[in-house]
C-alpha cells in the first residue's frame, strides 16, 4: 500500500520488523509500535530534548526523525542501557542511571531518559568531562524541575566511580561543610 | 502531541535517483535531517504527497579541499561536522563557528548544511498550530492574505534566520544544484529575493549538491555573532558574519559584514570596506573605524517585528553585536554569544 511501509529498525540491539505509516516519526513507532514508552512525547517539535535517542552512538530527537529513513541505523532508547551494561558484564542498570538515582537527579523525571542518554553519549566520547563539557552535551534537554545542578552532580558522580575518583562534594554537602567549619 | 500529516515516504541512495522521485510527483518535496521541515509539517505548512529523504544518499555527505584549495562541502554534511571540521574552521572560521551556535547538539546532528542554506524564512505569525494560526486569522504567507507584522502591507516579511547565510556570503560561497536539466550553480549573493513568502532562487525540482567555498587568502580572519534568549533553542535574533582580511603587514586588505533575521533576506553592510581598509587591528585607529563601522550598521538595519524579540532591542544590539564580532575575527576569536 501506499503511504504504509513494512521495513526493519535496529532498536537496543535487536532487528525489529516495523509496519507503520511513512509519515510515522521514530517517537511514534518506538512508542505506538514497539512499546518503548521510554523516550517521552514533550514538545514534539525539537525543542525540549525529552525524546532524546541515540542513532550510531550519537544523541537525536526521535520526534522529528522520519522512522523509515533510521532504517540500517543502531538505535538506543533508554530501555537499552540496562542490557548493554548486564551484556558489557556489568550488574544492574547502567552506571549513569544508579548515579541519577543517588543523587537524586530528577523531581518529575520526565527529561530523565533523554538526559540520561545524552549523558551516556558524553561519556563514550570523553570519558572524563568537564562541568562546561556536560553543558554543552545537555544543552538540547530541558528539565523544568532539577534546576540541573544534580544531574550535573550525577554525571560528576559516575565520573568518580567508574575512574575510582574521590567524589566531588556536591552543592549542599559543600554548603555544610562550609557552615560547619565557621562554626 | 503534533501528528504529522500523510505522505509517501522515498528513500533514493543516489542523487540521479532523488532528482526522477521529485521530477515524478509535483508536489513531493526533498527531507533533509528534517529539523525545519518536520515541525512545519507539522504545523500543517506544508503538506506534500510525496517526501524524498535524502539520508542515505552517501555522495551528498562530506567535506574536501579541491584542487584549487577551495572547500566543497556536500549538501547533506551536518552542522555539527561543519562546525568540527579543522578544514572549515582554519579557512572559513565564521561558518563553522555559525554552525556551532544552531540550536542545541541533538539538532546540530541532525540538520545539515544544505538544509540550513534553504530554511523557511520565519515569522511568529506563522510558526504555529494549524489551530493557533486558524484562530489569529492566517496571514499571506500561508492560507490567508493579509500581514499581520505590516498593517496593510503588500509583501511578507518573514525574516531569513539561516545562521550558514551571513557567513556563506562574506566568503563569497556557491551552491550547486542537480535538476532534470543538469546541474548548474550560483553566487549564493544572487540566491536571494526580497520575499518572505519564499526568498530563495531554487525550483521545486532541484536537489542542492553541494556548498563551495572559494580558498581565502593567508590573513583572512571571520567571526560570527549571534544573539538568541535561549542557547538551545531559539534560532537567531540577530546574526552577524564577519571578515576582514589582512595583508602582509597585518593591515585590514578587506572588509565584509553580513547581517541576518532582519527581514526576508540576509543585508550586506553597504560601504563598511572604506572605513576597515587599511586600518592595523589593536591600534586605536582601527577601534574608531569599528565603532563607525558599528554606527554605519545601525543606520542601514531595521529589525521588524516578525519574529519574537523587541524590534527596538534587536535594532539597539546591531552595533553592539557588529562591535564585537569585528573585534573577534580581527583578534583571530569568536563566536560572540551571550548564552
Ligand atoms: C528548536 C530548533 C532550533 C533551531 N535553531 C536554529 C538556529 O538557531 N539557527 C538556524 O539556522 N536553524 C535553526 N534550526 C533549524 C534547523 O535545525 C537548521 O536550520 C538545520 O540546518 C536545517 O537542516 P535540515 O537538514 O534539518 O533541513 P530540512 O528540514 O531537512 O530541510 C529544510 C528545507 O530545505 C529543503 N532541503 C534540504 N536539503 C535540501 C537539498 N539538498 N536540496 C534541496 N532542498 C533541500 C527541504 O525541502 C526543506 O524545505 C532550529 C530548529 C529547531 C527545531
Ligand atoms: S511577515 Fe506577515 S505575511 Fe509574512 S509570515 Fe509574518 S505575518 Fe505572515
Ligand atoms: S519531544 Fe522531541 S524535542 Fe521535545
Ligand atoms: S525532572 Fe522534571 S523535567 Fe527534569
């Protein structure tokens, strides 16, 4: 038919058969088609970042990527980080997720995937990133709740634990830190 | 959540290919990374029955040095391969540096050159819902007749907001183009018409190849400046390309200023060169010729009130930004940004 395609995506490392519409976006198809409610709708226009995937290792906006043109290509949504680390010999989620999680680097948790991936992307690239790095990588994610400074934190946080690093103080340990040494 | 509207979708692996997809349907148009025309399809702007993705054409991706050392970037290079590109950052420093100010990483992976080079023009009157747009009353641009930013006006005046452009023409760049009538290229100075409904010179039908940079000489220098609110987000409020080129003895041997987001097209500063030519970047002779070639820009550029940002306040910053993004490229620096 028409306007309908039939064709195959690469997602997490697995060949998918698709059947959808040629006018599907990749959020719909990872969403509608697959299941992979992961990367979240926002905007749907380019401008928060909370669809964030990856496509041969590099962050993309799945809401204004034609899903039959990413045909060929490796996808990653958030669902995959998990089993890439456990197949890498990794236990548990990925490292950036459990830093997310410790250190408290959501509120809502809605830009969480597309952060979380555009932070992994970071990390293959350079391993050892600095603050004005993480900025630049997460400049296309918004978050409307964190205020970013602990995901910055966060991303510090897997930092230090994957290079055996003294952990950074974060912004309220330094601040009582501080109060308590004017004490 | 923003469907799009129904089409076919090609995906042709050669240009040979892409040009007898669009040549068959008369109104299929070319995809490129999709960062301008999806939302617009989206917002209903456009809506063809056929669209030819260009992404797996493999010969319109990548940058190269010809033999005359000038630079030929292929259409579906992306602006994040401009931007990190040693080539175009040591002989044409304002272009990568305009592509690494667009938008924010995922788009500069996305959006490629030859997609920047042919942005819609845009306006806040028009990049809108069908239902916003319905509900304000359309303007000319797009189902209705009347301007909404020029009471009474005859023409749109959807402003030129590709950051490539200025810098493009302060190198005095090529486009080619591949139809079913061969190929054919031109000055992208003459690229422009003064119409914001469409102000390009390109037929449905032709697929941009590629961008050629002429070699610039030994002391040439380039900077781009470009104001926005938002860093990741908001296309440009002001931009401005640069280039002065130096003699041997460090003095300016050529001046050019480029402004865009003014109005349909990019503005050339008119008679700038007289006030640089000549003048040694660092003396005080040279900081008196940017100021006047500041105040020189002020006059010639009148921002309308198209898209978001005051009128006023993107008029105030003309010459702030020309200041500035002069003393960059004389100091060899660049971007100029605020965020
Ligand atoms: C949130 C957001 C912020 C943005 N900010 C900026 C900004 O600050 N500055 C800026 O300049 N842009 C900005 N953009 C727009 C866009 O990302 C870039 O301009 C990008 O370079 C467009 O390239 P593309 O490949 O995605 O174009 P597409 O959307 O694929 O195409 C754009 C137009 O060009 C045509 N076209 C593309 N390639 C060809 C070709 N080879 N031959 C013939 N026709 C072709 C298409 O038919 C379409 O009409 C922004 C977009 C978003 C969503
Ligand atoms: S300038 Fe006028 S006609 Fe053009 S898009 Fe804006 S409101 Fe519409
Ligand atoms: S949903 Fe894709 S950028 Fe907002
Ligand atoms: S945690 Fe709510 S948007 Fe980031």
């Amino acid at each position: 038919m028409r306007g309908m395609g039939e064709y195959q995506l690469e997602v997490n490392g697995d060949t998918q058969p698709v059947s959808a519409p040629d006018h599907w976006t990749l959020l719909e198809v990872l969403r509608y088609r697959l299941g992979l409610t992961g990367s979240k709708q926002g905007c749907d226009k380019g401008d928060c970042g909370a669809c964030t995937v990856l496509v041969d290792g590099k962050p993309v906006l799945a809401c204004l990527t034609l899903a039959r043109a990413s045909e060929g290509r490796a996808i990653t949504t958030i669902e995959g980080l998990m089993p890439a680390h456990l197949r890498a010999g990794g236990t548990g989620a990925d490292p950036l997720q459990q830093a997310f999680d410790r250190c408290g680097a959501l509120q809502c948790g809605f830009c969480q995937p597309g952060m979380i991936l555009s932070a992994r992307a970071l990390l293959d690239r350079c391993p050892q990133p600095s603050r004005e790095d993480m900025r630049d990588a997460l400049s296309g994610n918004l978050c409307r709740c964190t205020g970013y400074t602990q995901i910055f934190e966060a991303i510090e946080s897997a930092v230090a634990e994957k290079l055996q690093l003294q952990p950074k103080l974060r912004s309220w340990e330094a601040q009582r830190a501080a109060k308590e040494s004017t004490r | 959540m923003l469907r799009l509207p129904k089409f076919e979708l090609c995906t042709p692996t050669t240009v040979a290919e892409a040009v007898a997809l669009l040549a068959e349907s008369p109104d299929a148009m070319i995809v490129a990374g999709g960062t301008d025309l999806v939302p617009n399809m989206k917002h209903e702007l456009f809506t063809p029955s056929r669209v030819v993705s260009l992404a797996q054409v493999r010969e319109l991706r990548g940058i190269c040095r010809n033999a005359d050392g000038s630079l030929a970037i292929g259409a579906m290079t992306s602006l994040a391969e401009v931007a990190a590109s040693e080539l175009v950052r040591a002989q044409a420093p304002a272009l990568a540096q305009a592509c690494s100010l667009v938008a924010g990483p995922q788009l500069r992976t996305m959006g490629t050159l030859g997609g920047n080079v042919l942005l819609d023009t845009r306006c806040q009157w028009y990049n809108q819902t069908y239902f916003w747009r319905e509900a304000l009353g359309f303007c000319m641009k797009k189902d209705g007749e009347v301007c909404h930013v020029v009471k009474g006006g005859k023409n749109c005046v959807a402003a030129a907001s590709n950051d490539s452009a200025p810098p493009l023409m302060t190198l005095g760049a090529t486009l080619e183009f591949a139809s079913p009538r061969g190929r054919r290229a031109i000055a992208i100075d003459d690229f422009w018409v003064a119409d914001g409904i469409f102000n390009k010179k390109v037929e449905r039908d032709e697929v941009l190849v590629s961008i050629q940079v002429p070699k610039a000489p030994a002391g040439h220098r380039g900077a781009y400046g470009k104001l926005r609110d938002r860093g990741s987000i908001d296309f440009p409020l002001l931009g401005v390309a640069v280039r002065l080129d130096l003699d041997a003895q460090g003095a300016v041997e050529h001046a050019d200023v480029v402004v865009t987001a003014l109005a349909a097209q990019p503005k050339r500063i008119t008679k700038l060169d007289a006030i640089l030519r000549g003048q040694r970047p660092g003396t005080p002779e040279f900081e008196a010729a940017v100021a006047e070639a500041a105040a020189l820009a002020h006059k010639q550029c009148k921002p309308l009130p198209n898209i978001p940002g005051d009128a006023d306040y993107r008029r105030d910053m003309v010459p702030v930004y020309v200041k500035r993004t002069l003393l960059a490229a004389s100091r060899g620096e660049g971007p100029v940004h605020h965020v």
